[in-house]
C-alpha cells in the first residue's frame, strides 16, 4: 500500500480556514482548484472494532509500502493475502474505460481526510490515465456549491465529495444526476438522497472505540467520583458528525462516572476557537480527566493547550478521531494518547471499482456502506491508535487489510493495468 497524504501542519490550517486555498498542478494529469474559481470546460466523455496492539517493524512491513504521510503498517503476509484475493475476485478480462475524468470536491484541502481523498483519486487516475480535477471549499459553507458547480461543468465520468450532504452542493448534483454521473460521498455519512451514493462512515462505530479507550484511560490516570470529559465536536458539519455526538452522550451515560463538558466548533473561527476553548476549560477544571474530539487538526491543539499547563505530567488524556501525521507524531511524543482511525482512502478505491465494474461490465453500482462488505475482506472496520501501535517513526501507520494492493491485483487481471 502506498502514502495518501502529506502531513499538514497545524499553522496552515488557520490559513484554510480563513481563505480559499489555490495550487494547480498537471502532474499525472490532475488539477485543483479553488471555489472562486472560474470553471474550465473538458472534453465530453461518455470488521473488528479494535486494531492489533502489536507494533509492526521494518522487517515485517508490507513491501508496497512507501514513504510520505501515511503508509500500511501491515506485514509483507497480509500484503499476499490481500492481492491473491484481490486476483481471485477479478471478473474476465476487459479493456479499461478510457477518456474518462474524477471530480474531487474537498471539505478542505487542510484535512487529512480530504487530503487522502484527494490523493487515492490522484493514483487511480494515474493508473488509468484519468483526468483528475480537485476544488477545495476551504470549509467555506458558501463556496461548497460553488465548487460543484466548477466541477461538474468539467463533465467529469465520476464525482466524490467529502463529508457533505447533498443539500449544499446546489443544483449541480441534479444536473449530474441528470446526466448520469455517479455521485459518491465519501468520509463521514450524509442525508440520504437518491442524486448521492452514500460511502460516508455513520459515526457511531468510530465513537464507540475511542469512548471505551477514554473512559478506560481516565479511570486509570485520574481519582474521584466524577471524572470531568471536554469535548470539541461538529454537530452541524453532517450526519456522522451528529451521531458521533449522540454516541458519546450514550455512552457518557452508561458508564455513569463521567460529566461531559461539550462545545460546538466555531468552524469559521476553528483553530482558535479550539485553542480558546481548550484553554480555558483547564483553566477552570483543574481536574479534568479527559478531551476528545471528532475535528481531526484540533487534536494536536488540544494537546498543545494540555502540555502548556501540565505539562510532562499530565494527567488528562487527549484522543480525537480522524489521525492526521502530526497528531500520529504527538501521540509518538507522548502528548496525545490515541486517535481512532478508519482507512479514509479506501472508500475512493471501492467506488472506482463500481464505477470500473459499472463502465466495462454494465455491473449495477453497489449502494451504501454494504458495498464494502462485497469484498471478501474486512473494509473499513474502526481501529485505535496508541504509542503502542504508532510505530516508532516514519509516516503515520495505517491498519487493516491491504485495499490498494487488492484493487491492484484485482484491476491488474481484470484490465491489465499497472
């Protein structure tokens, strides 16, 4: 398995928050774009719920693994695996749909998620020769529709947007509908909607890991009757994000011990808002046990603020969702305990190979979270990561079977590609 994104540092993302973030690129025939602007024309074209605690080393790492950002921290066995069943579930053979182009429509090219989403694309495209066109909303509620519309006036064969709901993509979701362009959500889950087909995570698995390591990691640093949980989430940001809510205030409930203290990110204001609310919530609960958060670039802020008061003797436990290299490399550091995971790429490659299946067999499109299940392996299943399994430097670890080497073995038998 290859690297998806590139670390992003945590200056940057106050940066992306407040404007439009605009590169353009030609390499392996992709480009990106910002919201604002103007639209270019293109030619037409027709499960577990826990991870393995063990670190895995140098000498048992997957052989297609290399460096930047992220890598697979499997062994070289779960590697094989994962491309014999790949081959073995390879249709005939056909020749690969040609002339064909991926619209990306970020939630902010500062997320890793969307960053991951983006590069999957990228190397699919690359292996096919597919045009790949990138628009990055900059969380910007406004400009989100405006980059649907930049990218679906690029006609492209296949769209995927992260982590939002139909509604504010406008009326260019229609006219793909319309045109028959399938639509993929990928990242967190959206409102169900018959213009989009939803490989969104719904929220609730992901929480359950990091509440139970929480609650469990607090119990055993913190004393008291109560122990006091901060945290930041995003109700309004979609559906996995609300659920993500309702799972921990379930689970704050069950266990009885822990008094939530929850604050609603001000997206518009998010970096300092975390930092701001961070600090004060210390400030005024010396006692508290622990901060969890479902943003993923407020985790390393998050610690940022509980080292500069604790500091190499804190006792509150930070953990979020969503790992992002520099979060991994806080949790390596010791200012971070955790961080629950999926593998955010691979709903990219399972909607390319419906779409692949789709273009050169007339294949239906699998619909929902249950096309991950059609696979033979166990796709995208909720994992942590701790110290324990962080790996002890290089790209952020990632767990799981090997999905980029499946569909690479698969699409290699199947269009000889690659």
């Amino acid at each position: 398995m290859r690297r998806y994104t590139h670390g992003v540092p945590a200056a940057l993302v106050a940066a992306a928050l407040a404007a439009v973030v605009a590169g353009c690129g030609s390499s392996g025939g992709s480009s990106t774009t910002s919201a604002s602007a103007p639209a270019s024309t293109a030619p037409s074209t027709a499960a577990s719920t826990t991870a393995s605690t063990t670190a895995s080393t140098s000498a048992t790492a997957a052989p297609s693994a290399t460096a930047a950002g992220y890598r697979y921290a499997g062994t070289a066995a779960d590697t094989a695996r994962a491309r014999t069943m790949g081959a073995a579930a390879a249709g005939g053979t056909a020749t690969p749909p040609s002339g064909r182009s991926i619209g990306i429509i970020q939630l902010s090219g500062q997320s890793a998620t969307s960053i991951a989403v983006a590069d999957a694309a990228k190397q699919i495209g690359k292996t096919f020769g597919y045009k790949v066109n990138v628009c990055d909303p900059a969380f910007d509620a406004q400009k989100i529709p405006q980059c649907a519309t930049s990218i679906v006036a690029q006609n492209p064969s296949v769209v995927f947007s992260v982590s939002t709901n139909p509604g504010p993509l406008g009326s260019a979701i229609q006219q793909a509908h319309s045109r028959g362009i399938p639509w993929f959500n990928v990242g967190s889950a959206a409102t169900k909607s018959p213009l989009m087909n939803d490989y969104g995570i719904d929220g609730f698995a992901l929480a359950r890991v990091l509440d139970q390591y929480m609650f469990r990691a607090m119990a055993a640093r913190n004393t008291g009757s109560s122990l006091k949980l901060f945290a930041i989430t995003a109700p309004t940001v979609g559906v996995s994000s609300l659920n993500s809510e309702t799972q921990l205030r379930a689970d704050v409930r069950a266990a009885g011990n822990v008094t939530p203290i929850i604050h609603d990110l001000d997206l518009a204001n998010a970096t300092q808002d975390t930092l701001t609310t961070s600090r004060a919530t210390l400030e005024q609960n010396p006692d508290l046990a622990g901060m969890w958060t479902l943003c993923d670039f407020c985790v390393p802020l998050m610690a940022q603020a509980v080292s500069a008061r604790e500091g190499s003797n804190r006792h509150t436990i930070v953990a979020g969702m969503f790992s992002s290299p520099e979060t991994i490399a806080d949790i390596r550091r010791g200012t971070v305990d955790a961080v629950a995971d999926y593998a955010w790429a691979l709903p990219v490659w399972v909607g390319m190979d419906q779409v692949l299946q789709n273009w050169a067999r007339r294949t239906p499109i699998a619909q929902g979270s249950a096309a991950f299940g059609g696979y033979g392996l166990p796709f995208m299943q909720p994992y942590l990561i701790t110290r324990a399994n962080a790996l002890a430097s290089g790209p952020a670890p990632i767990y799981g079977p090997d999905y980029e080497s499946y569909f690479e073995a698969k699409w290699s038998k199947e269009f000889g590609v690659g």
